[in-house]
C-alpha cells in the first residue's frame, strides 16, 4: 500500500522528463537534446551540481553539452538520474 505515493511520483517525474514541462537546464548530446530539472538532477550528482552552482558557462546559459560522451551512455544517466531514487551521484 506504501508503494502507491513512490509509485506517482516516480510517474509524474518520467512526465516531467518526457514533456520537458517547468524544465530549466538543457543537455546535449550528439542530436539529442534533454531537457531536465536543475532541482532534481543536480541534487542527485555532483557533476552537474558543480556545472550549474559555480561560475560556469553552464550555469549562465543553462546549457550542459555532453556531445563527446557516449549518447547511450547518457541518455540512461539522464533517465536515472530525473526519474528514480535508486540511484545516487
């Protein structure tokens, strides 16, 4: 019965991340661009918590490009990282 609350919101955050809705930071990898949740995202690693909370281009333009990491690689730590709290940064 517990599991039903993890349940939604682990729903709404994958909607989030599918619409893009109230985003705030973009990554970019090869052709593909994400857009994602500072809130969520930069609480769950500390790379992209130093890229937007210091005095980078990235936390001025809003825009993190990870276009020479491998595609797959990122798109499943995107995924992880904005829709699961089973994994940590």
């Amino acid at each position: 019965m517990m599991d039903a609350p993890r349940n939604e919101l682990m729903s709404a955050l994958a909607t989030l991340l599918e619409a893009g809705k109230y985003s705030d930071l973009t990554i970019i990898c090869g052709e593909k661009r994400y857009a994602v949740h500072r809130a969520v995202i930069c609480s769950r690693s500390g790379f992209f918590d130093g890229a937007c909370s210091n005095r980078f281009r990235e936390a001025e333009t809003g825009v993190i490009d990870l276009s020479e990491d491998d595609e797959e690689a990122v798109e499943h730590m995107i995924k992880c990282k904005e829709q699961t709290s089973q994994y940590s940064a």
